[in-house]
C-alpha cells in the first residue's frame, strides 16, 4: 500500500505527545491490515465526498483519502480537525 503524508499532516504528526504517536503507529497497522477494523470508526467527513476520519482515542482522529493503489493521510490531531480535514 501507497502511503503519502501531506505537509499538513507532517507538520500536525510532529507537534504530537509520544503517547499519541504510538497509538497512531498501532491503529494505522490496524488500518493498513483491515480498513474496516472496528475500533478504528471509520466514516465519510460531512460535505466531503473523498475525505475519510479513523480513530486514535476519543478525543484524536486523523484524516485521509483513498488514492491509486494507497492512501494520503490528510491532518492529524483533537477532533477539531474535523472542521477543516
């Protein structure tokens, strides 16, 4: 699987507690075997046909979009995020 990071993303992924990281790291693995795990809660980001969010915590989300043969992870961060994914 492709995986592209966008700037935003890079820039949001730094700024991030090691904890965060680190339950980052394990549910992308998650994603990455099976896109439909269900603790990674992932669905459509209202008003946006091709923008996906999935599951840190409760309170952290990332989103992303399908490309040709991958995945762009979009921004990461507190659920505000999902004002501008």
């Amino acid at each position: 699987m492709i995986v592209l990071r966008s700037p935003r993303f890079k820039k949001a992924y730094k700024k991030l507690d090691e904890k965060i990281k680190k339950q980052f790291k394990q549910k992308f693995n998650l994603f990455q075997k099976n896109p439909r795990y269900p603790s990674l809660r992932i669905k459509k980001v209202e008003k946006h046909r091709n923008i996906f969010e999935a599951s840190i915590t409760k309170s952290y989300r990332w989103t992303f979009e399908f490309i040709k043969g991958g995945v762009k992870l979009r921004v990461i961060g507190t659920h505000d995020i999902l004002k501008n994914p």
